[in-house]
C-alpha cells in the first residue's frame, strides 16, 4: 500500500520522531497536517516540509483543539487517512517527590490525548469505509 496522497494528521508533530516521521511521510507524497503546542517549532517543519503540509497549534488535552486539528486538515485536503497518534509525555523525577500534577498531565496527555483524536478521526473514517 502506497502513502502517496494520503492525508496523515499527526499529533506530537513539532519535534522528535513526530517531525521525523512528518518530513518522511511528506517525502514519499502525503500530505501531512502537524499538530502541536509550539507554533514556531510547527511552522519551521511545515515551510521545510513545502506545499503537502499544513499546521494547526493543538494541545491534545483540549477535545476541541483535537476537533480543530482534524476539521483542518479535512478543510485543507478533503479528508484524514491515517492519525499518528505521537504526542506524549514522561515526567522524570522519583515517585517519591509525589508530583501529582506531572503525573496528571502525562495521563492527560498520553491517555485523553489519543483518545480525544480517535473520537474525532473515527466517525470519519467509518463513513469512509477507509482509515
């Protein structure tokens, strides 16, 4: 199966293996929109990335930052293919300093994050038969 012209939405997307993946994906002819919370971060990789990328600032935590994302990359290219579900996050530091907000925001982040974008590519994809 080919990658070419798929429409891919990526979360996570501003660094790391989220950029990676982004610049490889565009290069084998996707189209890629990039979602994260750094918007220069975001919009550097889209201008390196050229015309089969477009961006949206999106903090995974927020159901309606998710919907954004999704709704402009179906505004931009018609329609969502595949979603890299990529942002996360790992606190460092030793359980026994018991910092609950950082553990918080991992399960925010890691957990509400994916399920947040599949709640919104799911009723999608379904429609399409395709996903």
């Amino acid at each position: 199966m080919s990658i070419e012209n798929k429409v891919v939405v990526i979360t996570g997307a501003s660094s790391g293996i989220g950029a990676a993946t982004a610049k490889l994906l565009a290069s084998k002819g996707a189209q890629v929109v990039l979602g994260a919370r750094r918007e220069d971060r975001l919009q550097a990789l889209a201008d390196d990335i050229g015309a089969n990328a477009h961006y949206r600032v999106t903090d995974v935590t927020d159901q309606h930052q998710v919907h954004d994302l999704i709704q402009s990359a179906v505004d931009q290219f018609g329609r969502v293919d595949v979603l890299y579900n990529n942002a996360g996050t790992m606190p460092q530091g030793n359980l026994s300093d018991r910092e609950y907000d950082k553990w918080q925001m991992m399960l925010n982040v890691n957990i509400m994050g994916v399920l947040n974008g599949i709640g919104e590519v799911l009723p999608m994809m379904q429609q399409q038969h395709d996903g």
